[in-house]
C-alpha cells in the first residue's frame, strides 16, 4: 500500500533522511522506533505533504500511485491520514464543522457527493461514544483548551470518522495517561482490518503493547537500520538505542 | 431635486454653522502633523477637488441596492427619501428636516453641543454644511427590537463635479428605550462622504447600532460619532469595513452616567490599496462602566489600517472594566497596519487590559486542515473566517449576524485567487 524507495529528504538544505526504503502492505501494521533526532516526524511529515521538507531523490507510492509531489490534501483525498505529535489548534473552527468540512472536501475530490446532515451526525455521536469523547469537546474550536489527552482523542476522533486506509500515527502516545493510551489504542485496533494500514511511529514500546505491529523497524541516522517483529520493540526496550545511535 | 424644505432655517442653526464654517476655515484639513492623523494623510483627497452638490438624479427603487431587512430608511446622497423607504411604528422622527420642522427646541437640545470643533475639523467642516440626516427619536420606554436598515446611498448619477455629501445623524433614546439599527453604507462612482453621528442613551436606554461600510472603492467616507451615555445605558455596535478606498471613522464614547456598557467592534477586509483608520474613545467619567473594543481585520496587497483605542478612566470611575483588543492578519507584504491602543487611567479601582497583534496567516494550522484533505484555499477562507467571525459571535440578532457573515464569506469568496 505505501512504498517508499531510497527516499533523501532536506529540510532548509540539511538532509534528515538518508535513502529510506519502507514497503507497508495492506492489512498490516507496521511499528517505526528510533532515537529523537533520527528522522521520526520527518518521515510522518514527508509522507503526509508538508511544505518545506524536500525530497531531493526516491519517491513514495500510495495505491501504486507516486504521490511525491501531491498537495497533503489530494493525499489524504486518496486515503492518506496523520494523527499529529503535537495537534494544531484552530480557534473559531469548531471541530464539528472541521470534521464535515474535511469529510465533504475529500468526498468531493474524489467525486462523490455531500455526506448529508443526518449520516453525518449519526456517525459523529457513533464514534464520540466509543471513544468516550463528551459532545461539549465538539462545539470548542479544533484542540482549543483540549488537554494533551483529549488532543489525541481527538486525533483518533477523526481518524475513525475520516476512515483512511491509510494512518500515520506519530507520537500518539506521548503525553497521554494509561487510560486514555488504552481508549486511544482501542479507537486504532477497532478500525484494524485486511484493507487498511498503519504506520506507528513511537520512541517507547509500551504503545505497541495495546497496538500488537505486525513488523518492526528501527530507524536512526535517516534509514531504516533493522526489521523484526514484535519482539524487536521488546529488545529496543530492554537494551535502548544505544547500539544504532553509535552505528554511525 | 431637492426635498422641499418645510422649515425656515432657525437663527441658533445657521449660527452654528457658521460657527463650523469658521472653525473649518481656521483649522483646515487635518495632516499627520496632528497626533490623531498621524497615520492618515488626506493628501490625495484634497487633490481630488470634491465639490458641494445637491443634486440627487432620479433614483427609483430598481436603483437600490438589495434590502437587507424587513424596514428600510432611504438616504440619497444626503437627503432622506419618503417615497423609498418605509414606515417604521414608534419613531417620534426619521430626518432632521422632517424633525426640525415639528419640534425644532429638541433638535436644538441635542444638537447644540458638538464637542470642542477646533479638535475635530471634520466635523467643523460637517457642522458648516448641516442639511438632512437620520434623526430617530425614541420616546421613553419605546422599544423597537426589530433591526431597521437605514440605507445611505451616494451616487455620481447627473452630477458634473466629483460630489462631496454631508449627513448629520442623530440617534436619541430617551430612557428605557431600545433600538436596533443597520446602518448600509453605499455607492457608485468618486464621490466624498463625510457623516456626523450624535447619539444620546438616556437612562437605561439600550442600542444595538451596526454600519456596514460597503461604499465605491473609489469613495472618501468619513464618519464621526460621538456617544452620550447616561446611567445604565447600555451601547453596542459592530462596525463591517470593506468599501472606500479611503475611510476614517472617529467614535467617542463620553460614559457620563454610572454602571454603562459600551462594546465597540469592527471587522474589516481590505485589499488594493484601501486605508482605514479608526479612531476610538471611551471616557469612563463615572462609576462601574464596561467599556470593551475588539477590532479584526484582514489586509491584502497594499492596504493599510490604523487602530487608535484609547479608554481614559478619570478619577470618579471606579470599578471601571475597559478593554481593547486589536487583532489583524497581513496577507501581503506591502499591507500595513498601525495599531495604537492606549490607557490613561486615574482611578484605582479598575480592571483594564488591552493588546494588539499582527501576522501572517499560520501554516500550522494550514497544513493540519490540507492533512484532513481541505484544500488549501478552502482552509485559508475558513481561517480567516473563523477570525473574523469572534467579532459578530456575540450579536443576539440573528439577522443581523447572518448579513455580516454574508459579507465575510462574500469577500472571501472574491478573494479566492488572491488567496
């Protein structure tokens, strides 16, 4: 589903990403571990389209198309998602007509018409239940006043009612207390099926004990440095980074 | 075509134009020499050489601009027209003229006291050339919840010179009397308009007072209010800003009663190179007042706004809470905004805050919505939507925040390729 070949990306002429190849298939869910500093947010960014992260060699495929140079909304049009390290406020937006405004704008580029008023609801009360988010939250403006929590609750919030095939996770779990990990992770594994993927890119293993990856890989140094299973987050836990920090 | 003036012009009136006149004569315009158009300069209007005029062409209703609301006050490049506009129930008066002609002491009560000239020299200049202008008069205890929309209407149609048209407003509510107005200000072609504004709230009076400035892009538009507060009266007006290429709107808020509340908003979207200034006093005399401005603006291409706030709390005014706010987006690198918030305060017990800020638009929140598959104009419009919307978000008319929410999405709208 996701091929990402020989990839070098620059941010302000300074390369972070140094011929990174990852292949995500479909129906799998793949872990990235790595160190700070060894290109973790940059991958999510590079992926999802952000201005300013250049790629100066490889290129990214998503559904056999190469969407290297895409806007990040045709991306998430063709069902490309990032739940965000550090969700963006947006004051004045309420998130309920943040999540329309995004549903409507992907239906529309991809030809289809307005989801109506009605399905719309339905499918926002649905989905806020089971992520035990309170319908107050959906009247603020987008993360504004939220808790760390309740960002990320937030981000799955949209995650589930946007239904990419496709979701980066980055950092999901930082900042987020034992129960609202769980709550969130539940929100993950319940959209978890043989049509969709997902990348979790995460510094500690404990995430991954509530999101079972399929496949485990290291990253340091801009490249992916080793590929396992799940028991290869163990290992990282157990004897740290130190081995791939030192390998360069 | 000229209204038939059905009032010889009393001796106090013409003295007090002739008091403007002199004034005017002595002052001339003002320059950026003086502290409060500093940021303004009227060079280019000088240049323009606008006259005088009293010609109004043949206007029918096909020539007005859409109704925004049920009543409507018709003004035609000063003069008030009957046959256009409708009969509103509750109103003592509609036009100077009409009221000046019924009960002339009145209008001498109210309009007498037109503050220090010499400081205002547009209004010396307006004072010189009074005629017709709304004038709603609310008898105590009157309420007219229903927004009216007063339409001002300025055109070039049959008229040779480059037309320059006084309007002297008053607005009074004697107490417990409540009013709700629109204010539309519109045109067509190179004209000058300069409206001077007198509202007296008597005790316990309450007026919900919005403008919608949508004049020609090639229009001067000057306007001048000045605000009696008595005891709990209470002000509240919201200012929409996208005409003119030049406009400069002064408010003073005398608070001379206790425990009054005044909020003056603005939201303004500029782009080309239209200059708008604001000029904003409250003067909080007496105890426990509100006094609360917010001003949010979006400048493009070459424009340029100025935002001078001032509250002054004198020394009776305890338990004062004032506060202003000045926020605007620049969208060019070339748009400019001055923003000049001042507090002079005297008394001790007070809470006042004020601030300013100015920016481009965020990418953060861009990219996070294009991330969600909102395109990136879509977002823009939305964001800066969003922005400006905190300024009609408490209006309680529902017609009247829906008209101002037109104008934004509409402006935005137009914008789309310069976004």
């Amino acid at each position: 589903m996701l091929k990402i070949k020989n990839l070098h990306v620059e941010i302000d002429g300074k390369e972070i990403l140094k011929g990174l190849t990852l292949e995500v298939p479909k129906g799998e869910v793949h872990a990235i571990m790595g160190p700070n500093g060894s290109g973790k947010s940059t991958l999510s960014y590079v992926v999802a389209g952000r201005d300013g992260y250049e790629v100066t060699k490889g290129s990214i495929e998503f559904m056999g198309k190469d969407i290297t140079e895409m806007d990040p909304d045709e991306r998430a049009a063709l069902g490309l998602f990032l739940g965000f390290q550090y969700p963006v406020e947006i004051p004045g937006v309420t998130t309920t007509n943040f999540l329309k405004t995004a549903i409507n704008a992907q239906r529309k580029a991809r030809g289809e018409d307005d989801i109506s008023p009605v399905d719309f609801l339905k499918l926002q009360k649905a989905k806020t239940e089971q992520l035990g988010i309170v319908p107050d939250m959906l009247k603020r403006g987008v993360n504004v006043g939220f808790s760390g929590g309740e960002k990320k609750r937030n981000e799955v919030l949209q995650l589930s009612m946007l239904d990419p095939k496709f979701a980066i996770l980055d950092e999901t779990d930082s900042g987020l207390d034992i129960d609202a990990l769980k709550t969130v992770a539940e929100g993950v594994n319940a959209m978890r099926g043989s049509e969709k993927s997902f990348l979790v890119i995460t510094h500690y293993q404990r995430l991954l004990d509530y999101i079972k990856p399929d496949v485990v890989h290291v990253l340091a140094h801009g490249k992916i440095q080793k590929t396992g299973g799940p028991e290869l987050a163990h290992e990282l836990e157990e004897k740290g980074y130190e081995e791939y920090i030192n390998a360069a | 075509m000229l209204p038939e003036t059905r009032h010889e012009n009393p001796d106090w009136l013409d003295a007090l134009r002739e008091t403007g006149a002199e004034v005017f004569a002595a002052t001339g315009l003002p320059t950026p020499a003086n502290e409060d158009w500093k940021y303004s300069s009227l060079r280019k209007y000088e240049k323009e050489g606008f006259q005088i005029s009293d010609i109004i062409g043949e206007i029918d209703t096909n020539d007005l601009p859409k109704k925004l609301l049920d009543k409507r006050i018709v003004f035609v490049n000063g003069f008030f027209q009957p046959r256009l506009s409708d009969q509103v129930e509750g109103l003592k008066a509609v036009s100077l003229l009409d009221w000046l002609s019924n009960e002339p002491e009145a209008v001498q009560e109210n309009l007498v006291d037109v503050g220090n000239l010499s400081d205002m020299p547009l209004k010396a200049e307006n004072t010189a050339h009074i005629r017709d202008g709304v004038a709603l008069v609310l008898d105590a205890g009157v309420h007219i919840e229903k927004p009216i929309e007063i339409l001002y209407l300025s055109t070039t149609k049959g008229v040779e010179v480059k037309p320059k048209y006084y309007l002297r407003n008053l607005f009074v509510l004697h107490d417990g009397a409540h009013l709700n107005v629109l204010e539309n200000y519109q045109g067509q072609g190179t004209y000058a308009v300069n409206h001077v504004c007198d509202i007296a709230l008597h005790e316990n009076a309450e007026f919900k007072h919005y403008r919608l400035q949508n004049e020609d892009k090639n229009a001067y538009h000057f306007c001048h209010t000045r605000l009696m507060h008595h005891a709990r009266s209470s002000y509240e007006t919201v200012t929409c800003t996208r005409g003119a290429c030049f406009s400069r709107h002064d408010i003073q808020s005398l608070l001379i009663g206790a425990e009054v509340s005044c909020n003056i908003n603005g939201l303004y979207m500029l782009n080309g190179v239209q200059h708008f200034d604001t000029k904003i006093l409250a003067d909080h005399m007496e105890p426990n007042g509100v006094s609360k401005q917010l001003y949010k603006g979006i400048l493009d291409d070459e424009t340029r706004a100025v935002f001078q706030g001032k509250v002054h709390v004198r020394r009776p005014a305890q338990g004062t809470d004032g506060r202003q706010l000045s926020h605007a987006v620049l969208l060019s690198t070339a748009a400019e905004i001055d923003a000049k918030p001042e507090l002079e305060i005297y008394a001790d017990d007070v809470q006042c805050a004020h601030g300013a800020t100015s920016g481009a638009l965020d990418e953060d929140p861009l990219f996070y919505m294009q991330s969600r598959g909102i395109p990136k104009d879509q977002a823009r419009r939305l964001l800066l939507g969003s922005f400006l919307s905190e300024v009609i978000e408490d209006i309680d008319c529902a017609a009247i925040q829906s008209i101002f929410q037109a104008q934004i999405d509409d402006w935005l709208l137009s914008h789309q390729g310069a976004l």
